[in-house]
C-alpha cells in the first residue's frame, strides 16, 4: 500500500489524499550523511568579512622605540608592535578566501528526502490545495494554521516558475524570477512561527527547524520530480 499523506484546503479541512513516492516515503540515509550536509550549509551561511591588521599591516612608523642596549628596558623592534597604541593586532580575525565547502548534489537529494520521509512518517506534514488568495490577510494564514493545530515553526513550500530552453536538442531548464505568491507571502511574514519557501530554495536545515511543513499540490509536484530524478540517477 503506498504512502499518502493529507489533502487540506486553506479552511484546513481535509478534502482527500496525496500519493507520495516510494523514493520519498522509505528514503533512509546515514546520519553521517545528513551531520556533513548541514554542516556544509551553516559553514556556508557564514561570513568571512572580519579583518584585522597585523603589525605589517597597520600605517605605523617601524621606527624603534628606544635604542637596543644601554636603557636597562626590554629590547624592542618597531612601535607597529601589538603591545604600544596604534600597534597591530595579534591573532585577530582575518578575511578567508575560498572557503565554500561544496555540497555533492546526490547527496544532498538524499538527506532531504531522509529528513521529509521522517516529516512524513510523524504526520507533520500536509498538502495544501492550491489556494486561492485574492488580497493578503494574516488572520487568513493564522485561522488555516489553528484549524490545522500547526504548533511550533511551520514552512510554507510554493512552486516555482520555469522555462525550457532547447539547445542543440537538449532541453535545459531555467528558473525564472516570479511573483504569483505575493500575496500568499505577505499573508504569511508577519505570522512569527511562518515562513514561506520556494522548493527550489528549500535545503535540508529548512525541514529539521520546521515542526511542520505545508507544501502546495503544484509544489509537492515539483518536489516529488526533483528528488525522485536524483534518486534514479543514484
């Protein structure tokens, strides 16, 4: 019997069920897998942007500060030293270049469909029918959440816009900017627990924070594609 999960509309009752691959709903990866995969995306997310100046560095006359012998002091070698004002700084930070940890593309398909199979096996995670939201309304996104006893951070996935371009008879897709969920993301920033994603912006650090997900027919579509595509090329 195949794996189904809940069918919701954005009144949060139940209108029928969702088929979910095989490749999603029995997806297992090794834990190794998944620590080096995230973290690859924190080491990533960070910012080497903090740069001090050493003492070869800093706009310092090298002038000694008082002769080598004779003074009964310590010896000392340039005014540019750490320990006098306007010296360098010892061991600070310093900007580092090249420090992208690059994520293999199958393996990252796999720890995401480990982390949703697990999302989906705790009944933490809906399809929502494509809904239909003329104007934005926070009360309208809050009173679906209520109805559907979402507690904790909830993630809203959308599908994203494409185009097909052929090129010498191979088809290569594009993702093109979009804006047909506006509305559904102005309802949704101002809800604290709630946050909107595209599939195609979505990793894994996104579904372990996420107490639950809620993910459009089209998006669930778009997503089932992606990650069943990986695993046949796996």
């Amino acid at each position: 019997m195949s794996t189904q999960v809940k069918k919701v509309n954005l009144q949060g009752k139940e209108v029928g069920k969702v088929a979910v691959s095989e490749e999603i709903a029995t997806a297992q990866a090794n834990s190794q897998l998944i620590k080096d995969y995230i973290v690859a995306l924190r080491e990533n997310a960070r910012q080497w942007n903090a740069h001090t100046k050493g003492r070869s560095d800093v706009n310092h006359t090298t002038k000694k500060p008082h002769a080598q012998k004779g003074t009964g002091r310590a010896r000392q070698g340039s005014l540019a030293a750490t320990q006098y004002k306007g010296g360098g700084r010892p061991f600070g930070p310093k900007t580092k270049y090249d420090q992208h940890v690059r994520i293999n593309q199958k393996e990252k398909q796999a720890a995401i469909r480990s982390l949703l199979a697990e999302k989906i096996s705790a009944n933490q995670f809906l399809v929502l029918e494509n809904p239909q939201i003329t104007d934005p309304k926070t009360k309208t996104i809050q009173s679906f959440m209520d109805a559907c006893n979402l507690s904790g951070k909830t993630l809203f996935l959308g599908e994203g816009s494409f185009v097909d371009v052929s090129v010498e008879d191979v088809i290569h897709r594009f993702m093109i900017p979009t804006d047909k969920h506006e509305i559904f993301v102005k309802s949704v920033r101002n809800i604290p627990n709630a946050c909107f994603k595209l599939v195609s912006n979505m990793s894994g650090y996104d579904v372990i924070l996420a107490n639950h997900i809620v993910i459009t027919e089209s998006a669930f579509k778009e997503l089932q594609d992606w990650l069943a595509q990986g695993k046949s090329k796996g």
